[in-house]
C-alpha cells in the first residue's frame, strides 16, 4: 500500500511537473502573441487614415495615431499635452461631458458588455484655428478584474458629409418651401393609395386639415368613394410603371365647370419597384379658356382675308398669316426668313432704322405703300402698323389691305368726273373726244383709239375721231366688222389675233382695216339703246391691253355714251337755237317795224286834223305805240332775246317823249336812277306803258310857261322780290279835286289797267310836285298779247 501511496504522489508531482511546464510554455506563446498582435496594432494605427487614441478616465490623452499630424497639424507629442478645451469645440465639449460619465455608469451597472461601442459626432480644433467635423467610436478598456480603466476609440474625418449632409438639409429645407409654395396642388400616396405627403396648396384645394389628409385614401378624399376610382390616373402608372399627365374635367355643387391638368410621376425604391407616386394638380381652366381664345384669334388670324404679319426692330418677319402669303405669292416658309425691304420697296434698309424709330415714337400709324410680290409686281396696300413690347423684345403688328381695286376705282371716278367736266367745258364732239382719249390713257393703253357712232337708218358707221397707227377712216358700212359685231350684240368684246381669226373662220365677222395683235371694244349705250363703239387696239405687243381693261371700259361706257349723247343734243339744241334767235330777232324787228308803219300813220294822219284835242291824241297814241316799238327794238338788239335793260330802255322812251313834247332837256331835266333791273317782254311793255303815261303827262301839264323843274324815275328790286318804280316831278302838281280813281281820262284809266296788268298798287304822293309810287310783284306775267 505504500508503494501505491509512493506512486501515486510521484504521479502527482510528474503530472504538476509536467502542467508547469506545459503552463510556462503557454504563457510564453500567449505573451509572444501579444507582442506580435501589440507590433501589428501599432503598425495599423500608424499606417490608419483615421485617428486612433486613449484616454484615461481624467481625460487624459495616453496614445495618439501619427494621423493626428495630417488631420490635425499636431504632433503627437504635442497633441498628448493638449488639454480637450484645446482639442473640442464648447459645444462637443459639453457633450463628452455628458456622455463619458453616463456611457460609465451603465457600465458600472452591468448594463452594456464588453463589445459595447458609443458612436458620437464631434467639432474638432486644429492646430490653425479651423475645425472639422469626425465621427467618434468608444469602446471602454477593461483590465483582467473587469474594471474600466480607459477609453480607447477611433475618429473618422467626415467633415465632407457634415457638408454634404448640411448642404441636404438646407435643400430639403428649399424643396419642402417649394413644394409648400407651388400654387399647384401635389401630394403623394403610397401603392395603397394613402396619402403620405401633401404640399399646402393640395390641404387648401381639397379644404381639410394636413392631419386630416395623411392618412386617407385619394379616392376617399376627393370623391368620398370607398374604392379606386374608374379612370384613376396613380392605378395607370403603377400599371405601366411610366409618368402619365390626363386632363380632366369636373362640374362642382353650384354648377361650375373647371378643366384640370393631373401629372403622375412614380418613385422606386431601392429594388426599382414603385413605392410611391406623386401627384401634381393644376386647374387649367383659365389656360384652358385663354388656349380656346388663342385658337380662335390664330384661327381668325390664320383665315382671315386681310393680310397679317409680325416684324422685330431688325424688320425680320416673325410671322405672316396665309393671307399675307397668298398676296405676295411667297410659302409662309420662304416668306417667315424675309425682311420688310424684301417686300416693300418704300423701306430700303439703309433708311429702316429711321422708319422703325418713327413707328416706335408714334406707337401707331396707318399709311398707304406699296407691296412687291414674288413675280416683282408691286400693287398698292394701306397698312395700319402698332408698335408694341412683349417679354421686353420690341414687335411691329401689321394689317395691310391690298387697295388695287379702290385704286383702279378711283382712277375710274376720276375718268368719269373729268369726261363729265369736258361734256360741260367743250364746245363740241371735236374737243371732247380728245379729252376722252387723254383720260382713258392714264390707266389703260390707248395709242391706237377711236369712236364710231351708228346710223341705223343707212346702216353705216361714222368715225367721229380716230387716232390710229396704221388705218384712217371716215365712214364705212356697218357689215360684218368687229365695231359692228358689238353694235348688233350690245356686248363687249376682248380678242386677240387667234381669235380675231376664229371668228373669221367661223363666219361671224370680217375683217376691216389693219391686223392687230389685239383688240377690245365696248359698246355705247344710252336708254335709246347702242348709239356706237369705243375701240382701242395694239399692233405690236398683244399684252399690251386685258380683261381688266376691258372691265374699265365697260364701266366707263355708260357715261361716255351719255356724254356723247348729251354732245350731240347740245349741239343740236345749239343749232336750234341760233335758228330761233335769228327767227325771234326778225319778228321783234318786224313787229318794231310794224308798229313804226303804225306810229308813221298815226303821225300822218293827225296832220289832217284841226281839232286841237284831236290831234293831241293821235300824238298820245303814236307815242304810245312808239312806246311799245321802242320795246321790241331793244329787244331784237339784246344778246339774249328774252330781256332788256331798263335804265337803257326808260332812258331812250323819255329822250323820244322830251323831242316829241318839243320840250328842252336843259329847262327840264330827267334823272334816271336805275341799277341792275332786266325785265323781259310781259313785264317791260306794262311798265313803259306806264312810264310813258306819267312822263307825258308831267312834260304837258307840270312845267306851264316855259317853267324850269326835273322829273325823276327810279327803279329796284327790294329783298322780299318786289319792283319799286318812282317816277316824280317837282312841277305844279295835280289839281285838287283829282281822284286817279274817278277820272275818265283814257290816260288815266289805262294807268290803272296797266297797274292792274302787274298785279301791283299805285301810290300817288302831292308835296313839292307830284310822285307816283308802283310796286309790283316780281313774276311770270302773261304775255300782254293775252291780256
């Protein structure tokens, strides 16, 4: 038993022998270990781009990286002294102050194990005063008793993210303040259709609160359903997985009616699956209206007939209308890279500034010019031309109405007024048809022209003027010719030589006179039907006359035609007329020589009579008769046959009564005092009448004994057309008992048939001599052969 014993505690020490050794060689491999695993930290610390570092529990500084050098500009050295006011900011300061006591106490109580690292973001000092920003890990260095006894940890520079990450919150900040201030609604929902986010304009448009929204269904929200609307534009794009804008419409409660514009734009997630959708809403009905307005104004500018186009300040044409194009013959394209001078030769560019200047000063202006087409034509156009500033570019807007027509118009009423003038101005169809010709040359080609009238009753035409290159004619028979194809047509006729040679073939005219390369003539008309034809023609050049002359003459026909009818009535009437003088002047004469043969008797009569009275009245009937020769004979001499000169007349009746009287002019004087006054026969025979009457009497019976005194006549026409005759004298005056009304004398009574012939009134007047005062209307009176 005791060799047992012996074993046994010889095994014992063998085997603790052996665990000793075994023990020391373990540890020597472990510290071994360490060493290398000690070599291979401080190796990675040094060649770490991040800071690595201890602490003791005072704060304490008790390694640092060689990396402090570059991040920081520090050495190690003098990092190791550095206290943390020098190495934090206040502000982080504050925080590691905070946490490194709580961060130990959960330690301390168990509550965090060994591997437990605390990660905190931190201002760091640099050595030349700026700073940076570095994420901090901290991990607590436990000793073999498991008690705390520093802080080891690794700062990362992340100044760059802290940027980054500020430079995103600012932005986020931005697109949160425009989303919140687009006045379009948008919000978005999630693939349930829930609302996650919605900007301000949304939470006003749908009138609820941002709490109220988040949360709900779209279709909940807007249209109070329970489930996705029929035509939902979001269940599309999550369909088709692209961005989708509609429009839509929708009537509301009270009526109205608004136009949408409703976008849908996906958001994918990190697998590329759609998460969410935003939703943008913008009431377009105000755009809506002004594109519907904007349509019809280009549709109405776009089909209007009048010419429309726009030009910038360097007159480059921004845009022309269809009708501007078709004017001038130009595509809108070719037209739209064209200038103004390109198209209206007024405005040269050396002077466009000036014009633009002139534009933009008056703001307004409407003018008329002219336009150049394609072809090189130019035809005249009045243009309205508006300046105006949009989006801070200067524009001229331009409407032009081509005046070609109101032009040629005008040129016809200028024909008609000047051939109306020369009807009245000329003498005859040798001075008017000059003229005609002249006129009509201002607008259409008449070198070779001429005027043919029909007679009818010998079938002939009579070419009352001719001016033409190659023929001359005077008369020929109407026939078959061209002149006479319009004379039996009543139509105008517009023919070149191939149809001039047609109508040959075909028989329906021949040829009279030379051939012209081209050939129009208008009939003359008149109610009485076509009294002739007017014909211009060209022998050289067959462009040289148109259709469009035609449609001139044919206008201008009418009043030549008339005029050329109211000519040769003139000159007819003219013709009568001077025959009826002539008659007129010989019965005027005749009667005057008649009543001369009368007046001859009457004298030779009376020198059969003794009786005193007796004679005296054959004297008062031939003066009376003389009276009345004396009328005709002034008028026979009168130039227009029809009335006299009064004064003239009264001024030779009175010269003839002083010599038959025997009275001297020098003991008793005749004032005449009558202006302007014309009177024609019915009135002049009543008025001598009377004027011989009176005279006679005051040259008998006012002047006894040889007395000297006057006699006056005056004569007017007052304002209200009534003749005052005078005739007085200062002689003895009428008895008293005289009554113009009771006497019997045949002077006398025939004074008062004369007055009542003029259907006038007499006033007789006795101071200082005696004055007769008759005044008669102004009129047609009956001729006195009728009374």
């Amino acid at each position: 038993s005791e060799e047992i014993n012996f074993l046994e505690d010889l095994v014992k020490k063998f085997s603790f022998g052996i665990s000793h050794i075994r023990n020391k060689k373990k540890q020597e491999k472990i510290e071994e270990s360490l060493r290398i695993s000690e070599d291979k930290f401080r190796k990675l610390t040094e060649i770490s781009n991040d800071v690595i570092w201890t602490i003791d529990l005072n704060y304490k500084y008790t390694y640092i990286s060689p990396s402090i050098k570059e991040k920081r500009g520090y050495t190690q050295e003098e990092f190791l002294n550095l206290p943390l006011e020098k190495i934090y900011s206040q502000e982080s300061l504050k925080k590691i102050k905070e946490a490194f006591p709580r961060e130990m106490e959960k330690a301390k109580e168990g509550k965090i194990d060994k591997n437990y690292f605390y990660v905190m973001e931190l201002e760091h000092l640099h050595k030349d005063g700026s700073t940076s920003w570095g994420e901090v890990n901290i991990n607590p260095i436990w000793d073999k008793n498991d008690k705390i006894i520093g802080i080891h940890g690794i700062t990362r520079d992340i100044t760059k993210r802290k940027m980054i990450e500020k430079e995103l919150k600012e932005s986020e900040k931005t697109l949160r303040t425009i989303f919140d201030g687009i006045s379009d609604s948008i919000y978005m929902i999630d693939k349930d259709f829930q609302i996650v986010k919605p900007n301000k304009a949304f939470i006003k448009f749908v009138n609820c609160s941002k709490e109220e929204a988040l949360g709900k269904h779209c279709y909940q929200l807007f249209m109070g359903k329970e489930r996705i609307c029929r035509n939902c534009i979001a269940k599309e794009v999550l369909k088709s997985k692209k961005s989708l804008t509609v429009e839509r419409t929708y009537t509301f409660q009270k009526g109205n009616i608004q136009y949408f514009e409703i976008s849908a734009f996906p958001i994918n997630d990190d697998l590329g699956d759609i998460s969410h959708i935003v939703i943008l809403i913008r009431d377009i009905t105000s755009e809506r209206k002004a594109r519907e307005d904007l349509y019809l104004t280009r549709f109405f500018v776009e089909s209007a007939n009048v010419a429309i186009l726009w030009f910038d300040s360097k007159s480059n044409i921004i845009y022309a209308n269809q009708a501007e194009c078709d004017a001038l013959g130009y595509s809108c394209d070719e037209l739209r890279k064209m200038t103004i001078p390109d198209i209206v030769p007024e405005f040269p560019r050396d002077k466009w500034y000036e014009y633009w200047l002139n534009i933009k000063q008056k703001s307004y202006d409407t003018f008329e010019t002219y336009h150049k087409r394609k072809n090189g034509t130019i035809f005249p156009v009045t243009t309205s031309v508006h300046h105006l500033i949009f989006n801070k570019k200067e524009y001229n807007f331009v409407i032009s109405f081509d005046i070609t027509k109101r032009k040629q118009s005008e040129k016809i009423q200028k024909i008609l007024y000047d051939i109306s003038n020369a009807v009245i101005t000329t003498k005859n169809l040798e001075e008017l048809f000059p003229i005609i010709r002249d006129t009509l040359g201002k607008i259409i080609d008449t070198k070779n022209f001429y005027v043919a009238l029909y007679n009818k009753k010998e079938d002939i035409l009579s070419l009352q003027y001719m001016i033409d290159e190659k023929d001359n004619f005077k008369s020929f028979p109407a026939g078959q010719g061209l002149t006479a194809y319009i004379i039996k047509t009543g139509k105008a006729l517009f023919l070149t030589n191939d149809g001039i040679e047609k109508m040959q073939k075909a028989g329906l005219i021949k040829r009279v006179g030379s051939k012209a390369k081209v050939w129009l003539g208008v009939p003359l008309k008149t109610k009485s039907g076509v009294i002739g034809v007017l014909v211009i023609q060209n022998y050289e050049d067959e462009n040289a006359i148109n259709k469009n002359d035609m449609q001139v003459l044919e206008f201008v026909s009418n009043q030549i035609g008339l005029s050329i009818e109211r000519k040769i009535a003139e000159e007819k009437i003219k013709r009568n007329l001077l025959e009826k003088n002539i008659l007129l002047k010989e019965i005027h004469h005749r009667v005057k020589n008649n009543m001369q043969v009368i007046s001859s008797m009457l004298k030779l009569q009376s020198s059969y009579i003794k009786d005193k009275i007796d004679k005296e009245l054959f004297n008062d009937s031939q003066n009376r008769v003389r009276t009345m020769s004396l009328i005709h004979e002034k008028l026979y001499m009168a130039p227009d046959l029809a009335n006299i000169n009064f004064r003239e007349y009264v001024v030779s009746l009175a010269t003839f009564l002083f010599s038959s009287y025997g009275i001297n002019p020098t003991r008793v004087i005749l004032n005449v005092n009558i202006k302007d006054v014309y009177l024609d026969v019915n009135m002049a025979i009543p008025c001598g009448l009377l004027i011989n009457e009176i005279i006679s009497n005051s040259l008998k019976y006012a002047f006894p004994d040889n007395n000297e005194g006057n006699i006056a006549v005056q004569m007017w026409l007052s304002k209200d057309e009534k003749y005052h005759l005078i005739i007085k004298d200062n002689g003895i005056g009428l008895p008293d008992d005289f009554n113009l009304e009771n006497l019997d004398s045949l002077g006398v009574r025939l004074v008062n048939a004369l007055v009542d012939q003029l259907h006038g009134e007499i006033k007789i007047k006795r101071e200082n001599g005696t004055s007769y005062e008759i005044i008669f209307t102004k009129l047609l009176l009956k001729s006195y052969h009728e009374e």
